[in-house]
C-alpha cells in the first residue's frame, strides 16, 4: 500500500464528514482521510459568513445528539458559533490530522477488478480507496441568477456564500437579489449602514416571528450541571419539530392555521398596505421554506431601503435595468440566490461500474436508495444525498442516521472480507418510486410554487416526505440482502 491508500475517502469537512470522522473513530477505523476544498472545516458554517448569518433551528437541536454543548449563547446561534461548536469537535475526537485543507476532488473512478477507487484532486495527486464517502452537501454550490449582462457590471460583486468581508458597505447603494433565507438575515444586517439598499423580490416568503433569544449564565448552569435537563430540553424541540411535518406531509389544514399566524404578524409589522400587498405570498405556505425573522420586516420599513418587485431585465456596466424601463445605479450587488441543491450533479468527474458517470445515471433527477447508496457506484455512500432534506427539522438528525448506516456497512464490509456492496438497481427504483409517490401529497408538490426543492422539471429530489424517527428507523441496520456483496 502506497501512503495515499486509505480505506475511507471522505469529502468535505462540514458537519457529516466530521460526523462520519468521528464515529469511524469510535467504531475503529483510523486508516482514512478527509479533503476539504476550503482553507478550515466547517462547510456550510465556514462558507456562509454573510452580516447576521445564523441558523433557524434551534442549537440544542442543531447540533451532535453525542456531543451536546450546554453553553450556547443564544437559543438560534449564529454563525460564528456554530462553526466554534465545530472546531471544538474536531480537536476533542483528534480529527484535523485527518483533514487535508485547500484540495477539492476533481476525479472519481471505480475499479471493478480491484474493488478500489482512485480519487484524484484538484492539484493532481492521486488517493486509492476502498470507500468513498460523499459529504459535499446540497447548500455548497452557490446558484447565480440567470440574468443578460451579468458580467457586465463594473462595481462590486459577490454572492452570499462567498461574502466579501475586505469591501466596506458603509455608505454604499447596494442592491440585493433575493429574498430567501439568506436575504432575510443580510438585509436588516446591513440596513442601518448603507447608503441606500434596493432589494429584488420575485416571489415574497412566508415569514413567522422568530422565538430567539439569549440564553442565560443562570439557564446554562443547569444544563451544566444537570444534563437530563438540557436532554429534555432537546427532547422537548425534537417533537415541536416533527409535529410541523404533519402539516408539510399530511395534514395541510394545520399550515392554513399556520398561514393565518404570519399573515397577521406581517399585518402588525407592516403598517403600509401597498408594501404589505406586495410582502404577501400568492402560493399555499411551506411550498417554499417557511422563514423566521424578527427583524426583516421592520428593515423593509427604513426609509433607505426600497423593495423592487419589477423583474429584472438586465444587468450593465452601473446596475441593474428593470423590466418598466427603470435604471438602478449601484456600488455593490449582492446575489442572496441560494445554491444548486436539487440539479442533482456533482461537481466533479464520478465513475462507477462499466465507466457510467453519476451525472449520467441522474439526468432526469438525482436518486438513491436512503439518500445515501447509488446502484452503480460500489463502496460509495452519500451523506445529505437525494430526499434527505427536511423542511421542518435538524439536518444533524438525518446526518446521524445517515452516518450509522454507513457504519453499518463498513463493519460489515470489515468482518465479511467484502470487495464492495453495490445498492441492487430494483431496490433503488421501488424506494425512489414509494418517495416521489409520498412527495406528490405533500404540500412541496402540490402548493403551486416552483420551489429550489425541485429540479427544473418539478421533480423533488431535494426534501425527504415524512418524520424523521421514521428516517432512522430505516437506517438502523445495514440490509446486505438489498445490495450485491462481492467476495474478495
């Protein structure tokens, strides 16, 4: 073996490639390795360092269910917290020295005789592989509009996920495009200190108040000192959370309730009717993200800001021209347009089985059995791959169950001798059949919006259509009878 022949690849060093890291640890396997395209782990937590950037699930439940952390600051952390909470994991399970910064995955490519796969990186160098385990996530592809004239524009540039933080916003006229999650937490960030700011709104959201606040010296002394307090506590969310999945899967009447809430909130928020005429969704509430915020409707009401809800025409060399006619001049454009999470590509050259390549095998919609195998593609596993997305609870409970299983299957792969186990093609179909068959009765499919959940089809290949117990139920044991297993 030569020194880069490891017996797991992971990509990515966000929350499930330290998660996969740590339980691979604590299941006993040490020879692995992890590439991580950016200079520091913690993926979407690194990337996504925009003004006001925070999470909208609660950290007691945003977080490891195995390594809990009673002193968060407030009941949503931000950014920068999160992503301490990371750098903590790491140091305490000893995973940066498996880490390897500043290199991206360029290539793929299984070896049927072998049972290895050889990864090669953006530099050139060359990984053998028994397993290779995907933890690239479906928010790391920044999406950019699809606007004439883009690049023509002569000031300053930048999209949420690669915020620029040496361009100084003070006193600038600034436009931003978008109003989803990210927008919501960028424009009352830097509302107070711009000049002007215009914001660009094709489709306006659901938003209900967000029930954030500090958590207290005194509340974090508990938790510290009484932990089954802080694990009621999370047990206490957990079932706030999976509750809401009723109204998003199954029962549609508990949104209209839901719906009547936020319209009232954006009714005592914003005063004026012809602003709140065009704040005021025309789709059934949670076809989109459902956001929270406290703050985004009174930064709409600051006498600096203006929203813009004429589409956009073009872009040149000063702005941004709108279909009426009208020219915006700007210093700064901001793109608050999410990411590329349901095209269903990879961003780099994968090869299975007989050389067919995974962009290939998903031209019509990314699928694989529990978002997490693909039939073609022996030893390698996904996590946050197809239909694993929640719209109502923790991502870290689906990366966990996700992370088990894989465990599964490479304890299994250890006592058997096993070349590789390959997801069999019929047990892929019928599962991603019974999940588009779930998904056309919930609200994501049938709430008349085109959703970043869905490809440009409208086929959902982003959202998983139930609760989560239900998800973990099925990933509690790896079931070799659904897969081909080659003996060495």
């Amino acid at each position: 073996m030569n020194n880069n022949s490891y017996e797991q690849l992971i990509i990515g060093a966000g929350f499930a490639g330290i998660c996969v890291a740590i339980q691979l640890k604590k299941a006993g396997f040490s020879n692995f390795i992890i590439l991580e395209r950016n200079g520091h782990l913690g993926g979407t937590w690194y990337d996504n360092a925009y003004p006001g950037a925070a999470c909208d699930v609660e950290s007691h439940l945003y977080s490891y269910s195995f390594e809990p952390n009673a002193n968060w600051s407030k009941v949503f952390s931000r950014q920068g917290e999160i992503l301490k909470y990371l750098d903590n994991c790491a140091e305490k399970y000893d995973i940066n020295k498996y880490i390897q910064l500043n290199t991206s995955v360029a290539k793929a490519v299984f070896d049927e005789a072998t049972g290895l796969w050889t990864v090669t990186d953006s530099n050139g160098k060359v990984y053998s592989a028994k397993s290779v385990i995907s933890c690239a996530g479906g928010l790391s592809q920044p999406a950019l509009p699809d606007i004439k004239g883009i690049g023509d524009f002569k000031g300053e540039k930048f999209h949420s996920a690669r915020w620029d933080k040496s361009y100084e916003l003070a006193n600038k006229t600034v436009g931003v495009i978008g109003t989803g999650a990210s927008a919501i937490q960028i424009v009352p960030a830097i509302a107070p200190v711009v000049k002007e700011l215009q914001l660009f709104q094709r489709t306006p959201p659901w938003i209900m108040p967000k029930p954030d606040a500090e958590i207290s010296g005194f509340r974090r002394g508990v938790y510290n000192r009484l932990p089954f307090m802080r694990s009621f506590y999370r047990w206490r969310l957990y079932w706030v959370h999976e509750m809401m999945a009723l109204g998003f899967t199954r029962r549609p009447g508990i949104l209209k309730l839901a719906s009547k809430l936020a319209s009232f909130y954006l009714k005592r928020s914003v005063p004026d009717e012809t602003l709140r005429k065009k704040l005021t969704p025309n789709y059934i509430m949670g076809c989109k993200r459902v956001l929270i915020s406290n703050d985004y409707y009174p930064a709409l009401l600051r006498n600096n800001v203006h929203l813009i809800t004429e589409h956009i025409d073009t872009m040149n060399a000063s702005g941004i021209k709108t279909k009426d006619g009208v020219q915006h001049d700007f210093d700064a454009i901001i793109f608050a347009t999410g990411f590329q999470a349901a095209d269903g590509v990879v961003m780099f050259d994968l090869q299975g089985k007989n050389g067919l390549k995974l962009n290939d095998a998903w031209r019509d919609g990314a699928e694989a059995y529990l978002g997490t195998s693909v039939a073609g593609f022996p030893n390698f596993f996904m996590v946050v791959g197809p239909n694993i997305g929640l719209g109502h609870s923790s991502m870290i409970l689906m990366i966990e169950a996700q992370v088990h299983y894989i465990m599964e299957a490479m304890k299994l792969m250890k006592s058997e001798g096993l070349k590789f186990v390959d997801v069999k093609k019929e047990v892929e179909s019928a599962y991603n059949d019974d999940i588009q068959d779930k998904l056309s009765r919930t609200v994501w499919q049938s709430g008349g919006c085109v959703s970043w959940y869905q490809t440009k089809s409208g086929k959902n290949v982003t959202l998983w259509p139930g609760f989560t117990f239900t998800f973990m139920k099925r990933t509690k044991k790896f079931e070799p009878e659904k897969y081909e297993l080659q003996r060495q």
